[in-house]
DNA sequence: AAAACGGGGGA
DNA sequence: TCCCCAGTTTT
C-alpha cells in the first residue's frame, strides 16, 4: 500500500472540514474587501476573536474605507486601538493608508510583494489579505498555520530558526489548492485556532489525523519544539580586592589556563568571607581600611560572576612577599598589563576615587 | 517566570 | 542576515 499522497488530499480535508466546522460570520466574513480584511488581520494579530469584534466594529463604522482611515487625525486612530496594544501597529496602519491613498490611488496592490510595501504588513499578513479577499493563491504561515504543519511533520526543529522557517513556507505553498484560496486561508487559521491548540489539541476531530506524524509521535504537544533555552545562566560571587599599600596595588597572577588564564587579577575572596580577617590572614598585614567601591555583574559565556569589590589600604607592604603569584604596581604600570575587563574597570574607578563608603 | 505572537529596525 | 523589541495573553 502507498502511503497517502498528503499533498494531493491535504487542502480537501481542511476544506472539507471547514465546511462544517468552520466559521463563517464574523464581521470581516461579511464584505470582504481587502480593506476590512486588512485591517481584521491587523488587529487578530495580536488579539483573540472575540475581543476584536467590538473593536473591529467600531472601527469600522469610524472609518468605512480607506479614505476615512487616511484623512483621520491619527490621535484618533490611536483611542480606536486603545486596549488593543501594540499600538506600533495601529501608527502603521495609518501611515499605510495614507500611502494607499496618495501612492497607490485608492487601490489595494494585486500581489504580495506589493502589499507588502506597505508598513506593518509582512508576507503571511500579504498572503492572508489577498489570498481571502481576491483569492489570490498565496499561502500564510502565522502562529497557527506554524502550529499545524509542525505537528503535522513532526517537525524537529524551532520554527524560530530561519531555515526551518523557510521549509515551512515551502511546505505551506505546496499545499496551498488553486481554488477556494481564500476559505483554505480562513480554514487553516481556524484548525489551528479550535482544534490544533497549543494545550490540548483535539485530534480526535481533526481531519488530518490519519497521518498527522504529530500524532503518530504519541506527543503531538511537543510540535512546534519550543525556544531552546539557553540553560539559565548560574550565578557566582566573588569579592575581589585592591589592597592598596604605598601607591600601590596588589596583583594576583591567573593560572595559565581556565578563566583568564595568565592575566593579572586581583585577590578574590569567598563573597561571604570578612575582608578584613581574610586579608589579614592570607596576607600577614594590619589593615588600615576597607572601602565599599560599586558592586557590578560580568557575564561570561556559561555563568554570570556578580563582583564586589573593596579597596583595603594596609599599614605596610610587608608580610606581603612578592613571589610569582602576587606583585605590587602601580595602577598606571597595572594599567599596561594583561588585565580581565572587570579588574580594568575596578582599578579605574579606584583612580577615580569613586568610593562609596568608609 | 517565560514563551508566544508578526513585523520593524538596528547591528 | 540575525537579533531584539513592543505589549499582552497563555502556559
């Protein structure tokens, strides 16, 4: 037996089922000239149905057509869009309309790579609009339609990634029918909206089922795979510390390898470790005083070090041998080392004097 | 708390 | 070209 030709039985299905289950009255349903349709498509963009309708409505009767939209004072448009949101959208519908009227004479463009010149509108918005208003043959890839074909597929990677993005295109175009483009559009937003939901699907009602490899998988949920999550950085703290002694600091010499290997740094300490019996313990030195200077995060590739620095100025160098670990400089010759970033900043704002407090 | 959403705009 | 953003809902 031959596996199902998907491509040849795919839009019938959703068509089929559409039909019956689809739904056909809303608003934007009723004349649907590129117009209305544009600008349900603006708002469902970022809203459920049911809260457009009242919005879309209004809307509507305030500016019937795109003339009333381009002439209106936008601080207007804005109140119409007002609990909407992403208000950018509203500002570029707008300027859309006036470059419909000025440059485009009124009329809608006839194809998607007219459309979308227009601001606000990319290509799925494009297809959506002129595939449901002129059923122009051009397929959409919204969240939804993204949803369907991921579980269909069982796609394995993040629609997010440009290239499986683009197969999906390729994949929503090859099952775009030649007819009834405009109800197949409508369909698929639909199927993904009621049954292919994100929790929940109800595949036992769909009409892809039969070979949705989603489904098949035993875990149609896991499709579309979600954002790989870049393993939530650890946090680490560490004090480090400018003794300070004669006009001089003390530098610590890194390990050649591991985390800024070979460079000079300072001394750190535990972050809860006492600064003063620390020093005065790993250095042999009376402490003469501890000063706060600003706490700040470094961000390494795989964890994040929050750093609190102290400038500890100390009665006498000694007890605090040089060695090949640990050397005294001045900041200006420390300044022409091989210093991490963060040593380089804490040693600025030490010659700065940006001390917080005693 | 984090991801999703569709397109714009800056790196 | 890739990445981040807006502003709210959903998970």
């Amino acid at each position: 037996m031959e596996a199902v030709q998907t491509v040849e039985n795919f839009a019938p299905r959703v068509l089929a089922w559409f039909d019956v289950h689809g739904r056909k009255d809303l608003p934007w349903q009723k004349d649907k000239t590129p117009y209305r349709v544009w600008i349900s498509e603006i708002m469902l963009q970022q809203t459920q149905v049911t809260t457009v309708i009242p919005y879309y409505e209004k809307f509507m009767s305030s500016f019937p057509d795109v003339y009333a939209l381009a002439s209106a004072k936008q601080d207007d448009v804005l109140a119409h869009w007002s609990g909407l949101g992403y208000y950018a959208r509203a500002r570029n519908m707008h300027k859309a309309a006036t470059m419909l009227v000025d440059e485009f004479d009124g009329e809608f463009p006839k194809t998607v790579e007219g459309v979308c010149e227009l601001p606000g509108i990319g290509r799925s918005t494009a297809s959506a609009i002129l595939s449901i208003s002129r059923g122009v043959q051009s397929a959409i890839l919204d969240g939804n339609v993204k949803r369907v074909l991921a579980r269909f597929h069982a796609i394995p990677n993040w629609p997010g990634e440009k290239k499986t993005e683009n197969r999906m295109w390729g994949v929503a175009e090859s099952y775009m029918p030649e007819i009834r483009c405009g109800e197949y559009t409508q369909a698929m937003m639909d199927l993904g909206a009621t049954l292919c939901t994100r929790s929940k699907p109800k595949c036992h009602v769909c009409p892809l089922s039969e070979d949705c490899a989603g489904l098949a998988s035993g875990e149609p949920t896991t499709f579309p795979i979600s954002k790989p999550k870049k393993a939530a950085k650890p946090i680490k703290t560490a004090q480090f510390v400018v003794l300070q002694s004669d006009g001089k600091v003390l530098l610590e010499k890194r390990p050649a390898s591991g985390i800024w290997g070979g460079l000079w740094s300072l001394p750190e300490f535990a972050h809860d470790a006492s600064i003063v019996l620390e020093a005065e313990q790993r250095f042999q030195c009376g402490i003469q005083s501890v000063m706060a200077l600003s706490s700040f995060r470094h961000t390494f590739s795989h964890y994040h070090l929050d750093i609190i620095p102290s400038l500890v100025t100390v009665k006498e160098a000694v007890g605090v041998h040089e060695t090949e670990k640990y050397q005294w400089f001045s900041v200006d010759d420390a300044f022409t080392l091989g210093l991490p970033a963060p040593v380089r900043s804490i040693l600025e704002s030490v010659e700065k004097g940006d001390t917080l407090l005693l």
